[in-house]
C-alpha cells in the first residue's frame, strides 16, 4: 500500500511540474528570463505539501543550499529554482503574503544554523534598499505566485515561490541586457494586464521584499522577516 501511494504521490508532483513548466511556455507569459531559462532546461522545480506548514522546510533548504553551490561552480546564466505548493488553494493575498514570509523565514534559520553567512553584495535587513534574501551564501529575489494574484502574470493554479539569483541579474546589467529584458517584461505584463505591476521597482531604490508577493501594499508596509542582528551589521 505504502508503495503505491508513494507512486501515486510522485506521478501528482509529475503532473504539477509539468503544468507549471507549459504554464511558463504561454505566449503571453511575460517574464522572458523565465522563458530563456525554460529553454535552457535550467529550471529546478521541486514539488512541496502545504505553503501554510514547515513539513517540507529542511527538504527545501537542502535543495536550494545545492543549488546555490552548483550556481557557485558553475555560474550558469538564466537558472531559477521553484518550489509548488500542493496547496492552499484558496489563500487571498494577505494570507498569501503572510505565509510567504513564513516560509522565508523558516529556510533563512536553517540557513543561519548551517553556519552559512549572508551574501555580502545584499543588505539582510528587510526595510533597506539594498535588501535580498541569501541561502547559501548566494543573494536571491523571490517571486511568489498564487491563484487568487490580483496580477495576472502572478497567477497560477497552485502557490509557487520562485527564487532568481541576483547575480544574475548584476551579469545582464553588466554586459548591458538587463534593460532592455526588463522593458520586454513590463511591455508583455501591460500586454496581458492593463498596468504595470505598480510594486516594481528597481533594485537600490526601495526594499525588494516589497515586490515578493505580488501584493500592492502601501508606505505604511513592513516585512514580518526578522534576520539575525549580526546578518545586518555585516551585510553590505
């Protein structure tokens, strides 16, 4: 018995990846970076329970410490790694954002217990500029999706958190692709939306922590992450 629902477990992780990946394919799908590394087969999806419960938290963490090593290696341009949630189905954008945070701050404490530091070229207090998230001593930017996103571009059947390098993003701007990648991106998100995802911003401006959940939020706004106070004073 057990090994049948064991079976039947890994044939719906299967079919869950294989929506998300055909999701991502649409052509109205906005974010080409996500497209490109489609392309590339060089998205790492794994599949979790529940958004609301830490049940899969270490597993995660174990995932995403190894694929920040392999980036480390191996500086692959266009790699993002994703985990989908079985469920809630039917969180709003307030409980959606909520246990985001939750999960972040599980996978940053099992990271600060792993010994490993912050990345040095983003800040870890949550209400500066400069802020990004960091497992394995590589900076991330989180894009969180759920089915009840008032974004379009947002809105997928299951909870998703999507975890983009940041220095990837240093790289694009270097060799000068990331603007016109991210005029691509607001171009499709207008496209499909109407408006441009009033939270974007760039990078060094305001605190990217805004933009995680997809959720408009005002001034009055701020993060329920808590990084260790040493992760503060040493990030950049």
């Amino acid at each position: 018995m057990s090994a049948m629902l064991s079976s039947q477990y890994r044939t719906r992780e299967a079919l869950l990846r294989a929506r998300f990946l055909r999701w991502m394919k649409a052509p109205n799908f906005p974010c080409v970076g996500a497209k490109a590394a489609l392309g590339r087969n060089q998205i790492e999806v794994h599949v979790a329970r529940d958004l609301t419960s830490a049940w899969d938290d270490l597993r995660i963490y174990r995932h995403l410490r190894a694929f920040a090593a392999d980036y480390a290696r191996r500086k692959r341009l266009f790699s993002s790694f994703a985990v989908i949630f079985d469920g809630p189905h039917a969180l709003d954008e307030a409980a959606f954002e909520q246990h985001l945070w939750q999960r972040l701050q599980s996978l940053h404490d099992k990271d600060i217990w792993h010994g490993q530091t912050h990345d040095r070229s983003v800040s870890a207090d949550p209400a500066s500029p400069h802020f990004g998230m960091s497992f394995g001593g590589e900076a991330f930017f989180v894009v969180g999706l759920h089915p009840k996103s008032s974004r379009l571009a947002r809105r997928f059947e299951r909870p998703v958190l999507v975890f983009n390098l940041h220095d990837q993003f240093e790289r694009l701007r270097a060799d000068g692709r990331y603007q016109p990648m991210r005029k691509a991106i607001l171009d499709r998100d207008m496209a499909i939306s109407g408006s441009i995802n009033p939270m974007l911003a760039v990078h060094g401006t305001v605190s990217e922590a805004r933009q995680y959940s997809g959720r408009r939020v005002g001034d009055d706004w701020r993060c329920p992450f808590q990084p260790r106070r040493q992760d503060i004073s040493d990030a950049a």
